[in-house]
C-alpha cells in the first residue's frame, strides 16, 4: 500500500537514502566553501566530508538501482546520480584548494 508522502511504488530506499546523501553532502560543501571564502583556510580541511558522503550516495543509488526488482523509475534515479556527482566534484575542487593543487589554481608571481 502506498502512502501519500512514501512516492512512487518503484521508489527503492537505497536509492532515496543515496538521494538524501548527496542532497546533504551538497549542503555541506556549500558551507565549506563559503568558510574558505570568508578567508577560513580551515574550513576547507573538511573537504572529504561532502567527497565520502556524495561516493556513499553513488554507491547507494547504484545499488538502489540494480536491486530493485520491477525496474525503479528513472528520474528519481538520474537526479539521484546528478546531485551526488556534484557533491563529489566540490569536495574535489575543495579538497584541490586545501592541497594548493599547481594545476587547478595557478600560483601568480609578480
């Protein structure tokens, strides 16, 4: 039986816990970069935070996916797999930052 706030029959809760993640996992890097905007260089050491949990969301959504029996819809599935792959290339160019990274962030002399 469905419930009115459940969403669709064909909804797997691996996929919606990795949709969760990655929603989460964006929020999160959001904040980390706006700490290292303000000029907190610390901030941007939390860069694995949004990087494991936006994998993790992958990792679920992907699971989600294969072992739901019936086929889940994809829409759920590709926003799913969209969002997480953000929150991995922010904690990717986060964690760049915090490494000083030549090839991302060229070094001015003057």
């Amino acid at each position: 039986m469905l419930d009115e706030h459940s969403g669709s029959a064909s909804e797997t809760p691996l996929a919606r816990l990795g949709g969760m993640l990655g929603v989460s996992a964006c929020i999160v890097g959001f904040f980390i970069f706006v700490l290292g905007c303000h000029g907190y260089a610390f901030g941007l050491k939390l860069a694995l935070i949004p990087l494991g949990m936006g994998a993790l969301g992958m990792v679920l959504t992907v699971l989600g996916a294969i072992f739901r029996t019936g086929g889940p819809e994809d829409t759920p599935i590709l926003a799913s797999i969209f969002v997480n792959l953000f929150a991995m290339l922010g904690g990717l160019m986060m964690w760049a930052a915090w490494k000083e990274w030549w090839g991302f962030f060229p070094r001015m002399s003057l």
